[in-house]
C-alpha cells in the first residue's frame, strides 16, 4: 500500500486549496492509499486581517474516508515546523505532496521541505496553483527562490507556470513530462508534470432542485450571469460590473448573480484587534507592496448603486458553504471569469461538474482550458466593450453544455492521482 502525504490547508479553512487538498486526499484515498493530511494550524503571519476557517460549512467532506488529518504547523510557531517534520519522518510516506500558492509561506515551507530531504528519500512534490503573486511584494523573488529550490518535481496546471518557474530559475533545466506521468528523479533536470485542474466531485448537481423557484426567490431574470467565490482585485468584478451595465441598458431580461464573501471584510471591524491587526499589516503592506497591487480599498460592489443596477444585480455577499454552492451554478447560464491575471481557476473547475459554460479573459490559462466558440467564449482583458460584447454573444449565441461535459470528461480526481503515482 502506498503511503502518500499532502500538505495543505486541511478541509476546516475556507476557500479552494483546501477543497483541493480534501479533494486530492480523497482521490488517493479511493485508489487505496493510506492518506494522511497535513495541515497548517495557521496559514499566514498572525497580523493577517482576515478569518480563514469555515464556520459555516456543516458537511464533513472526509467523514467515509479513512484519511487521517493532522494539524500541526503555525506559521507563527517555528517549533511546530520542527514538529511537522518530525510528523512526516514518522509517517514515512512514499511521496509528500505539497500545495503551493502564495510566496509568503515560501519560509516554512522552504524549511520543512530542506529538512525532508535530507532524512529520507520519499518524492517531494510541489503542486503548483500559482509562481507569480496576485499582489507583488519586494521579498516575492526571494521567497520563491529558497523554497522552489528544494522539492524534487513540480506540478503545474498551465504552461504559463511553467514560465514563470523558468523566470525565476533561469539557469535550471527543466523536463517537461506528459500526463502520463512517467518521470525520474535527476539532479540533470528537474521534471515537471503538465496536468489540468481537476473538477472537483465535492460539488454536483441536486436533481431535486428547483431552478424556477429558487430564481423567483432570488428576483433573478431569464438569464443569469453568475460570478462566484472571493471578492478580489485580480478577479475583475468591477469589469464585470461595468460590462454587464452596458448589456443591461440594451436587455431587459438579464440579471448578474454575485456570490461570494469579500476577503479583506471578514473580521468585526469594531473590535480592537481587528483594528491592531488592520494598522499594522496596512504599515507592512506600504514597505513591501507596490501601492498599484494593493488591494485593501477594493470595494467594486459599490459599482450596483453608483450605476442603478440594484434591480438587475443580486449579492449574496459572504462565504457559502459546501451544502449551497449547487444552487448557484444550477440556476445560473453562464459563469464569468473576467479576470485581470489568472493561475487554474476553482470555480472555472466547480463549473464545469455543472456543465456551465464560461466566459472569461484572455489572461493566463484561460485560453488553454476555454476554446473561444466551442465550450466558451474569450474576451480582451481590460476591455469593457470586448467583455460586453462576449456576454452578449452569449445570449444570441448560447454554448451547448454536451460541449462543456466534452470538455471535462477526462479531467478527474481519480486520473490525477493515478499520474502522481506514476513515479
């Protein structure tokens, strides 16, 4: 029985990496693996404004599994790096899988993997959501070097990726490998697996639901265009806000569905420490982060009233739980992605499990995943009119969905996981 590690966030935090590592863990897990998590206690500095635990999903995504989940790392706490190592080395796992995306945890994550090889010979693999950060600090580059220096392959969803970890170790060779999945371990050249993001299966269709009913309730109109997960600067709400009033002035019978919690709006603002935590890690972000990436004053929901679109724009702004993310994408026609950067995208993943067609952005690896015409459409990125005229040639020209279903027939857990195993 193979023995296989990932370190992630574990299934109590919100947002995709930790459905990602459930959902990972939960491929292994079929495949007959002894699965075991590894799970940060806390992700981030501890100054970091933001509520990162799930308190509102009830569902235990893992609970008729036999994966063991273990919460051990603080990112505040060195010592608990030591211990997560020491976890690790007594798990002894064949392969140690580690989810990487964002280049602040490039520290404990650089010391935990340096520490793993040089006590075993287990395969070090970093799966790769993102290299090139939403919001650029000056530290990034150093960051990245010392912790993408030590894993022994790579894992990447686009090829975009894959130069960007070119940019940041020029001089390295790297293998590309297909998805197959047939590598080896070489200090001649570092291999690196091309695979697709897998379309998570925690998320399906209700053939119960009322689409009509639940519209009704919503005040939604014939035809819906659905943005859904974390408010941020880098996914472009307010272009898509700005495209969709342009549409609205020229239909009547079009609505934009917001669904999702605002990421820095997460913690009582009266509370002292919220407060604390806001000044000092606004203090930090002035030294590091170029004022352009800064993102803290992004409020593109307030686009609805300054533009009167409060009757054709409905908000369900906060964090929805595991047991409602159907209803919104089986109600909805179409799910826009109108994003100013983009790294393999969750939610272009949860939609295709509902066989939604997407619109989105010419912007990283959407024109890899989306072809223009066949299970989507693409438009320029900042550009309202080429976003404006997408939606609106969706309407006159809709995608059939046995295109999208065509589309994502291959891109499951279980395969992915088969390629991991492939070593």
């Amino acid at each position: 029985m193979r023995r296989i590690i990932i370190f992630g966030p574990g299934p109590q935090f919100k947002g995709g990496i930790a459905n990602y590592t459930s959902s990972l863990a939960n491929a292994f897990d079929k495949l007959g693996c002894e699965v075991h998590i590894v799970s940060w206690t806390q992700m981030y500095p501890s100054i970091l404004p933001r509520d990162l635990v799930d308190k509102s999903s009830k569902k235990n995504l893992l609970q008729e599994t036999k994966i063991q989940i273990h919460y051990v790392t603080n990112y505040n706490n060195p010592i608990s790096w030591i211990k997560t190592v020491n976890l690790i080395k007594e798990i002894s796992p064949d392969i140690v899988v580690i989810q990487w995306s964002i280049a602040i945890q490039g520290l404990p994550i650089g010391y935990i993997t340096k520490k793993l090889r040089k006590i075993f010979t287990a395969e070090i693999i970093f799966d790769l959501h993102v290299v090139a950060q939403k919001e650029v600090s000056i530290i990034d580059k150093g960051l990245l070097r010392y912790a993408l220096s030590k894993p022994h392959t790579f894992i990447v969803h686009s090829l975009k990726t894959l130069e960007e970890l070119k940019q940041i170790f020029p001089n390295k060779k790297f293998l590309l490998v297909d998805e197959t999945g047939q590598r080896k371990i070489s200090e001649l050249a570092q291999s690196v697996v091309k695979l697709y993001h897998p379309i998570y299966d925690m998320f399906t269709p209700d053939i119960n639901f009322d689409k009509d009913r639940f519209k009704k309730e919503l005040g939604l109109k014939k035809n819906v265009f659905l943005f859904f997960g974390f408010i941020r600067k880098y996914k472009g709400l307010h272009n898509v806000i700005n495209a969709f009033e342009k549409l609205s002035k020229e239909r009547n019978d079009v609505s934009l569905l917001i669904v999702g919690e605002s990421f820095w709006d997460t913690l009582d603002p009266k509370k002292i420490s919220t407060k604390i935590k806001k000044t000092l890690f606004g203090l930090i972000k002035k030294l590091l982060v170029k004022k352009s990436d800064d993102e803290s004053g992004y409020c593109p929901l307030d686009l609805i009233e300054q533009k009167n679109l409060s009757d054709k724009v409905v908000v369900i702004n906060r964090y929805v739980p595991n047991e409602e993310v159907h209803k919104y994408f089986q109600v909805a026609d179409c799910n826009v992605l109108f994003y100013l950067v983009a790294t393999p995208s969750g939610v272009e993943s949860i939609s295709y499990n509902f066989q939604l067609p997407s619109i989105a952005t010419k912007v990283g690896h959407f024109p890899e995943t989306i072809k223009d015409g066949y299970n989507g459409y693409l438009a320029e990125p900042e550009n309202i009119d080429s976003m404006y005229n997408v939606m609106r040639k969706f309407l006159y020209n809709p995608i059939p969905r046995d295109r999208v279903a065509e589309t994502a027939k291959n891109m499951s857990w279980e395969n992915y996981a088969k390629v991991i195993l492939q070593q």
